[in-house]
C-alpha cells in the first residue's frame, strides 16, 4: 500500500496533479473506508481532489468502492430520491406529507402500478449547518409507500467519517456521489443539480445503477420543489430538458425562510396550509412522470386532485 501516490496525484498542484483512473480512485477510496489511511492522509486527499476538481470516472470509481461496502434492503416498485445530507436553512420538509398523498392516490386510481419512495439519512454533513431529513423523518411514522433508509446501518463506513469531514469543514467529492447510491435497488433515481455542468455529470454517474435517472432542478440540495423550474433525463436523442411553472397548476408558493428551525418545519407538515399540500402534491406528481406511472404532469395532477 503506497497511499501516498494518491495524495500526490491530487495535490501537486498544476503541474504535478493528473488524473486517477477508476480503478486507483477505487482503491484510494477503498482504503479510507476500511480505516488503513490515517485522518491527516485521508483530509489532504479529499481537499487536493476536490480542489483538482474530480472526473467522471474518478466519482465512478468513487461510487463503486462505496456501493462494495454496502448492505442492500431491496424495495420493489420504487424511487429514490437523493437528498443532500448537508441540511436545510431556508424551505421546510414536505416529505411528511406524501405517505398520506401517494395511500389516497393509489386507493382511486388501482390502475396504476403502485410507486413508493426511498430517502436516505444520516447525520449532518459539512458544510451547511441546516435541518436534516434524519431529525424530521424521527417525527412520522411511514406505513407503506415512503422508506427513510439510515446509512449508518447500510454503510457505517461512510457514516463513521462524519466527525472527521466537519473537521474538514469542506464539501468533498462525498458530497457528490453519496446521494444516489441505490440502496433499496430503486429502478429510479431522482436529484437535483444547482449548478448545469452538474446535471450531465449526475445522469453519467450514476445510469447504470438504475433504469432511468433524472436530475430536477429544486431546493437545497433535494428533489423537493417549492418554485418554478426544469428537469433533465438521458434519452436516445442526448440530454433532454423539461421546464414546469407552478402557476399553471395554481400554486403561488413563495416563502423563504432564514435558518428555518426544527420546530417551524415540524409544524409546517404537522399542521399543513393548504398551500403546503397542494406543493406537496405536485412534487408527488412529478414523481408520477418520473417513475413512468403516468404520461404528463397534467394527468398527474388532475388524478392527484380528482
């Protein structure tokens, strides 16, 4: 083991970084996880590569080391919806709500294939300081159709290096790749890019872990939408774009909270306006179209409203 030609690989500088090959950055990545690398080799190699800015095949590589240390719970007719694990500052939790939308859903419409939906949690990672699915989702029980999975229980290794990315305090390629690993074997995957050049990265990532991923553009770090905007997914034709307005299907939704606080989340899905349901509703309806349980958004709706 010569873990140091990783760390040179990456942090070099200019003239001396290069690119590491799946295969090295499967490795590297592998010998993190099993604790052989010590916490000052593992920091200055997560700073360098990100720094370096990472490949596509250096985050493939990445993915298949973490998903070999994975225990899988496979969760027929689902979707995962892949939330940052950096909290949430300025928008509420809707996730809540939708076990009760999808059960009132798939009682009138039996003729379509039931759909239930897979979030991952796990403590707070760097390197915002919000509220995080794991606090919100202890609050509800979830009977049938949404799956809050613990990744300390189906991937302790990465959960374990929690302390020692705050240490950090820095987003690292983790960030990246740790929200759509497919721990229920979902056949969709569903996260959201803020950025454009990350929309084409996230669909090459991670197709072949799934039958279809797509990327939305939403809120904070998760496919929960509470404005207007796009979605992106791969086809035959190249990378396609869809845009939604939430005025077409009568919401005006327009809050923004400052550093929202447990207790004002907790309220808002424990006590929902109407408003918040009818938000809630769509994000359900884009999972519908998502999941190719219905044709349009517009059907989705109309049914999720009959």
């Amino acid at each position: 083991m010569n873990f140091k030609k990783y760390i040179k690989a990456v942090g070099t500088g200019i003239k001396g970084n290069r690119e590491l090959t799946q295969e090295e950055i499967e490795d590297a990545i592998s010998l993190i996880l099993e604790n052989k690398v010590t916490p000052s080799q593992i920091g200055a190699f997560l700073i360098g590569w990100r720094t370096k800015l990472e490949t596509n095949d250096e985050l493939k590589g990445c993915i298949k080391a973490l998903r070999k240390c994975m225990q899988f719970q496979k969760i027929e007719n689902s979707l995962e919806l892949g939330y940052s694990f950096d909290g949430r500052t300025n928008n509420p939790f809707l996730f809540p709500l939708y076990e009760k939308i999808l059960q009132d859903f798939f009682e009138k419409n039996t003729d379509i294939q039931e759909l239930k939906l897979v979030i991952s949690t796990d403590l707070l990672q760097p390197a915002k300081n919000g509220i995080t699915a794991k606090e919100i989702g202890k609050h509800f029980v979830f009977e049938k159709y949404v799956h809050l999975l613990d990744r300390a229980e189906y991937l302790p290794k990465l959960s374990k290096l929690t302390t020692l990315r705050h240490e950090l305090g820095l987003r690292t390629a983790f960030n990246t790749v740790e929200k759509l690993l497919n721990p229920a074997q979902s056949e969709y995957g569903v996260t959201t890019a803020f950025h454009k050049p990350y929309v084409e990265k996230y669909l090459v990532m991670f197709e072949q872990y799934y039958k279809n991923v797509l990327v939305v553009k939403a809120s904070e770090g998760s496919p929960e939408v509470f404005k207007d905007g796009k979605y992106w997914q791969k086809t035959d034709d190249g990378i396609v774009e869809q845009s939604f307005s939430l005025k077409d299907f009568g919401i005006g939704y327009d809050k923004v909270y400052e550093n929202i606080s447990l207790e004002e989340a907790l309220e808002i899905v424990k006590n929902p306006s109407s408003e918040i349901i009818q938000l809630a509703k769509f994000n359900i309806a884009l999972y519908l179209v998502f999941a190719q349980r219905v044709k349009s958004l517009s059907e989705a709706w109309e049914r999720l409203n009959s």
